[in-house]
C-alpha cells in the first residue's frame, strides 16, 4: 500500500516538472474527459449543455467559458440530478446523521463531505474512491512540497509524529483528508478537538511530542502563544496551516516561534486540493493537474479535474483573489490576496481570570429543521448572542430550544458552563462586503 502510494507521488510530483505548454494539454485532456462523462452520465448537464447549444461533439472544441456555470444552491437543489450514480441527498444527510456511520463511507463506497455553510446552507459533496485517493496524492505532496521523493521516504521511514488541530466532529474535508492522508503514510497521529479545553491541548502534545502539526491558523496561533509563554515545549520539523488565511505576519510569527518550515495549504469542501503556499513571499501555486480555476471579479469558478461521480464544472465559489501569473519555477498559475474565510475567536475569561476559547467551527455542522443561518455576537468575556435567521412558518420556540441543548453540551465541553448566552431571531443574515462570506462571529 505504501509503495503504491509513493509511486502516486512521485508520478503526482513528475508533472511538476513538465513544461506549461504540456500541463496545459494535459489539463484540457482531463477537462474533456469530465465534459464528456457530465454529458453522458448527468441528467442535469446534459440539459443545461443542451439549453447552451453544446452537442456531445462540441466538447472539447469550445472554450470552457461557453459552458453553464454552477452555484451552491443550485447544486443542493438539483444534486439528484447532478451527480453520476444512484444515491439521493436526503439519504445520505439521514446516513450522515447517525453517529454509528462516523468512519464508514456511505453505500460501502463513496466517501461524503459535510461543507462548512459559510456563505449558504451546509451542503454535501461526495468522493468515490479512486477520486479520494487522487486528491490525498495531492494533499501529501502539497504537506511534503519542497521535498525529494529520497527526502520523503527518509522521512516516511521515521515514522513522522503528526498532530491535527481543528474541528475533528463530522465529515469535514479537512479531518477526513488528513487522517486518510496520515494513514496512508504510515505515520502516527493525535487528533485534538478545537472544543477541548486549552489544558488539554498543552498536556496531550507535551506527551505525544509531534514533529508535525497541521491545523486551522488560528488554533495554531493558541498553540504558539503557549509555547511563547514556555508552557509546551516543541521540535517541529514542520507546520501545515489549512482552513483559513494564513496572514504572512501569523507565518513570521509562526516561523519564528516554532523554528521550522510553514506550508499554507489551500482547498474547500467542493476540491479539497485546491492549491499551496511555501514561501513568504505572498504568492500561492494553484494545483492546474486538479482543477481549472477561471478568476473572475465576482470570485473563482472551479471545474475539478478528477472528480467524475460529483461533476462540478465552473463551480462558484466567493473566494477572491488576484491572479500573479505562471510561476518560474514550476509550470502553475500563481495568486495572491486570497481573503477567505477569516474568522475570529470568541475569548471568554471566568472570575479567576483564565481565559479559554469558543472556535466558530466548532458549531459550524449545527443542523436544525428551520434553521438557514446562525451567527454569533461576543457582549463581554463572559456572554454572546446567537443570531439565528429562520425560513419562514418555522416554530421559533422549537428552534431556541433546540439550539439552546447544543450550545449548552458545546459550552460544557469547553468547560465554559459559566458563559451566559441569549439567541436573538432576524429575517437575514448578510455576507461580508469585502469577503463574499457570512461572519460567523461579531465582535
């Protein structure tokens, strides 16, 4: 299994040494090739290529902006008919539901993504697994970038210590990606909740002392204050920082801190390979092998390259950035300016003064019937306000109280049952002007 993941790698990192004339057709191929099985497979593509005037003999020979472009919502109205196999979303949300299917795939075959519901309603992609294993290729060589392939199996052979810091509750991409991805190399993991209290975090890492840590950027940023102050101790060969922005202020203090190369890794729930940053010069590679990325002024419109069973062709998402050009070094697209989602943390403090921390993604995955959006307002250290926005003829007392349940186990868990919190019900919640996405937290 381990040496037919790394002849993966080494033929994933062989394309980065081609030229950007032969990745190209080798992109357009791939692209083709998802053009053709949307058509034939999906009754939705088929229709909408149709309303466009794109026969199947058209594929291939027009430009992929010709092409109908896709947005959330409407891929969570017509997924049915979207993806290229028999499954049904209400089905899996009732398979996602239950707690006794956490680590099983669903029909015993395909791998499924709860999306976070930043900018709509928490949606559902779903994986088979010769695409899973494609985009975990792409994962490790992003984690292992500037790595030789005799680097890499050196390393491999130690057996790395690998920690994650995140949300780990539900079938977030990023969890699912990292502990398959970790598996697969053989390494030794510990994974830590961002709803663990902070005396947790420093007693658990003291005692499994990782040389590797991937995580959200501001649980790191925790992380790092801790060591900081000389309460953990650490020797790090490596971070990896996914989930969020990562500032290049947060990447000097992290480098300087931790002593060790930082990698930014960039993806989303739609194509969890989306792209890596290595530097601290502000620029990102684009992985152009997984995806075609069109930058657009009303965001980024995604056609996923690998990804057959879920069809996702000029796929829109909010994020923005600005296009910087064709690296020197390897033949992608580079970017810089990528405002994603950027959340803050809510800091609460007790009456002894210690201070601990609610992540907004720790209730992210939060889904009650009559529920759109939610959205969460700091008062003082020790009280917030939840906002919750309803669809309409919705039982709002039904609503409160079952929220009020959730964020009393979410509180209690943290050991945070001394915050106070009131929810407050509104006909909208609005994005962000500048980001395209909701806050989930105002301070």
């Amino acid at each position: 299994m381990l040496l037919k993941l790394l002849f993966k790698l080494y033929q994933s990192k062989k394309r980065l040494t081609i030229s950007r004339e032969e990745l190209e057709k080798y992109q357009k191929k791939k692209m083709t090739e998802i053009l053709l099985y949307a058509y034939d497979h999906s009754t939705y593509y088929r229709k909408r290529f149709e309303e466009k005037n794109i026969s199947r003999k058209d594929i291939g020979l027009i430009p992929i902006e010709n092409y109908p472009s896709l947005t959330k919502k409407e891929l969570m109205k017509n997924f049915n008919e979207i993806v290229c196999t028999n499954v049904d979303i209400n089905e899996m949300r009732s398979f996602d539901a239950n707690p006794d299917n956490n680590n099983k795939l669903y029909k015993d075959k395909y791998h499924i993504v709860h999306s976070s519901g930043t900018t709509e309603k928490p949606g559902y992609f779903i994986y088979d697994e010769k695409a899973w294993q494609q985009m975990l290729i792409a994962t490790i060589r992003a984690a292992l970038w500037d790595m030789s392939m005799k680097e890499i199996i050196k390393l491999l052979s130690k057996k790395p210590r690998i920690v994650y810091i995140a949300e780990t509750d539900g079938r977030y991409g990023g969890a699912m990606a990292v502990s398959d991805g970790i598996a697969g190399v053989k390494a030794k993991q510990l994974f830590l909740d961002i709803k663990m209290p902070l005396d947790e975090w420093i007693d658990k890492i003291s005692k499994f002392q990782p040389n590797i840590i991937i995580g959200y950027p501001s649980a790191i940023k925790i992380l790092m204050e801790s060591v900081a102050r000389g309460e953990i101790k650490t020797n790090l060969f490596r971070i990896i920082s996914c989930g969020e922005p990562l500032s290049k202020n947060l990447r000097d203090c992290f480098t300087k801190t931790f002593k060790c190369k930082v990698i930014n890794f960039y993806g989303a729930s739609e194509s969890l390979a989306l792209g890596v940053e290595v530097g601290n010069e502000d620029e990102m590679y684009l992985f152009d092998d997984m995806n075609y990325i069109e930058i657009l002024e009303d965001g980024i419109y995604i056609t996923c390259l690998y990804n057959k069973i879920q069809p996702l062709i000029r796929y829109k998402i909010s994020d923005k950035v600005t296009l910087h050009g064709i690296s020197k070094h390897v033949p992608l697209t580079t970017v810089t300016n990528i405002l994603g989602r950027n959340e803050d943390l809510l800091w609460f403090k007790d009456k002894n003064g210690k201070k601990e921390f609610l992540h907004p993604l720790s209730v992210e995955g939060f889904c009650i019937d009559g529920m759109l959006d939610y959205q969460f307002r700091k008062i003082n250290d020790q009280a917030f306000e939840m906002i919750i926005e309803l669809s309409k003829n919705e039982k709002q007392e039904s609503v409160k109280n079952e929220m009020k349940k959730l964020m009393k186990k979410i509180l209690n868990e943290k050991k945070l049952d001394y915050v106070e919190f009131t929810i407050r019900l509104v006909e909208d919640i609005l994005p962000d002007e500048k980001t395209g996405k909701k806050k989930l937290i105002i301070i």
